[in-house]
C-alpha cells in the first residue's frame, strides 16, 4: 500500500462550488480590447502570416499583465481560467486567429497538435470528410481520440500532451456542447479517501497507445506511464482512456487486470461527481493545466441553415513556469524539467515540437 497523503492547494476544488463563486472567471476590460485591436493592426499592417510571428510582433501592456496573472493561477491556484471578453463577431475568423496566436505567446509556447504539423487546431465537426484521416474504423477497433474530438458527440475526461490547452470559441452549437472540467487534484484526493488500494494502482504504470493518427510512424506503439504522478509535492497526470482501450489491441502490451479497470472506472466516476458543467460564451478562452485538470464535453448539434456550427480553435501550451515532472515522464514529455519546452508532437521529418522560426 502507498503512503499518499491527501494533496492540498486551491487546484483541488469541486464545481459547484467553483461555479457558485465564479471564482475562476476573468474579464477583458476597454483598454485591454483596444490593446488587442492595436496590435491586431499593426499585424496586418506588416503583412504577417497567419500563426507566422513572435510575441514582439502583438505588443501588449495592461493585457500582458492580466496574462502573467493568468498563467500563475493556471501553475499554482485553480489550474483552471476562463477568460472572457473577446468580441469575436467583430473579426473575421482569421483576425480570431490572428489575436489567439498572439495571446498565446504573451503566455507561453505553442507546440504541434499531431504529426501532420497542426499548430492550431480547429475543434469542429469534421466526421463527414471523405479523406484518409477519417476512414471509417476498422471492426474491432478503438475509436481514435482525434476521430471523436473532430466529431458531434460526447468526450470523456482526458488530458491533451502539453503543459496547458487553450480554447477559444468563435461559434457555438444549436445545442449541447458544454465543457466539463474537473479537478484532478480532487480526485486523488477522493480515491485515496475512499479506495487506496486503487489509488497504488493509478500510481503505477498503465501502458497507452502511440495512435499514428496522432504520432505518425514511430518505432514504439505503446508506452507506460502512471495515470497519476507527485513530485516535488505538485501532481501530474496524463490520462485518457481512449489511449488505454487502443494499447489493448498490441498482444506484446499487458493485459489490463480487472483491478486497473475498476480504478479507472472509479477515476472516471469521481470525475463526474466533482465536475463543472459550463457552457462557452462565443469570445471565451479557456484555459487549462493538463497535470490537474480533466476536460470533456456534452454531445452537440449543429445547424448550418442558422450558422450554428460549433466552433474552436486550440492550442497546445508549453509553459515557462511549468512544474517539474516524475522520472519516467520524460518518456512522453520529452522532458521532466520545470520551465522546459515539452509537450507536443515531435515532427517526422525535424523531430521539432515547434515551428523551426520559434
């Protein structure tokens, strides 16, 4: 039996509480939209491509600040930000991008998103394209993560391989749609309370799959790695089930055990009972730190005759002031250390996680 000790800090909190206080939301103000106006200008003044320049290139004053604020509360508060206030029906949808990218660098780095060079991705309902990288799926197989996040229905609670992920609505659904956040910290917590025999387990390695949907064609397949990991007395994890189920599939991984399955639907059950269900407002940017906060969604429904077509851009985070991380970790991340660039999708052909120009 593991020694664990209940984790304290305001990353472990439970949602209706979180959504009673509200306590987690934070607004742009007049001279921060101009800011934004300002330097989106000077942008397209200069020519720059789209995702194409440097933080030097978006200057900000009274908004960097609120972003350095942000990013300590995402390190060391809730691990959880919405920030609202970005009046998106002002812009065209490549404008939005445009002051995404830009914000994204006041708060950290952007790393790839798959193997394919996806620097921002587009959260959207892609399941009718007729192309390779949505060909039905073999009988007998997992459905890939990539296939339901690029689809209308529901997602269970994961992790994305970055340091923090960043949401930002332009268009909401006719219906459904809401992000459900929860509290990792709250769950250990919960688990050690209630089962910690089962918490040793999600302590200890868990072997996922390495989707060439995701990583393109790497030597390995699958690799180990524990749900949940403390160090330095911060917590990480990475986790989705998805990962798990497709690692089953390779008869060189272990088979899970009936207890790694029970942990996990506990993990799973816990999640739900401590979760916040909140909806986007279009302009929102959510932001999360993978290492404490699980996300998902409900089901949704579009309507392309009244242009209600969900839409979200996203991008994948490497964080300056990121916590160190487990040995073993480094098997995924790249790194364990605090502050370095990690995360991500390493390129086939550059093995870089990043544009070459960043």
């Amino acid at each position: 039996m593991i020694e664990a000790q209940p984790l304290s800090g305001r990353a472990g909190w439970y949602g209706k509480e979180l959504d009673r206080s509200g306590a987690w939301i934070c607004s742009l103000d007049d001279t921060q939209r101009e800011e934004i106006d300002a330097a989106l200008a000077g942008v397209k003044r200069a020519r720059l491509p789209l995702c194409g320049f440097v933080r030097d290139d978006f200057p900000l004053a009274s908004t960097a600040t609120l972003l350095a604020q942000i990013s300590d509360e995402l390190e060391n508060g809730f691990g959880a930000v919405r920030l609202r206030g970005l009046p998106v029906e002002r812009y065209s949808d490549d404008d939005v991008r445009q002051i995404f990218w830009g914000l994204g660098h006041h708060l950290g780095t952007a790393v790839y998103q798959n193997a394919r060079g996806e620097i921002m991705g587009e959260v959207r309902d892609e399941s009718k394209r007729a192309d390779e990288s949505y060909a039905p799926i073999e009988a007998g197989k997992v459905v890939s993560s990539r296939a339901r996040a690029r689809s209308t229905g529901p997602l269970r609670w994961h992790t994305d391989r970055c340091d923090v992920i960043a949401l930002l609505c332009v268009r909401n659904a006719k219906a459904g749609g809401i992000s459900k956040l929860t509290s990792i910290v709250t769950i250990y917590n919960e688990i050690l309370r209630r089962r910690p025999d089962l918490l040793e387990l999600l302590c200890q390695d868990y072997w996922r799959a390495r989707p060439a949907d995701e990583d393109g064609a790497l030597p390995t397949h699958a690799f180990a790695l524990p749900v949940f990991g403390v160090q330095d007395g911060k917590l990480t994890c990475q986790y989705s089930r998805t990962y798990v189920e497709q690692a089953q599939e390779f008869p060189d991984v272990p088979r899970l055990t009936a207890a790694q399955n029970e942990a996990l639907d506990l993990l799973a059950e816990v999640a739900e009972e401590v979760c916040l269900y909140s909806p986007f407002v279009p302009g929102d940017i959510q932001l999360l730190n993978n290492h404490v906060i699980f996300h998902g969604r409900t089901a949704y429904e579009d309507d392309s005759a009244s242009q209600q077509e969900r839409l979200l851009f996203r991008l994948w985070l490497s964080m300056p002031n990121s916590r160190r991380l487990p040995r073993g970790f480094e098997t995924l991340w790249g790194t364990a250390e605090a502050g370095a660039l990690r995360g991500g999708v390493t390129q086939p052909a550059t093995g870089a996680r990043v544009p070459i120009a960043a």
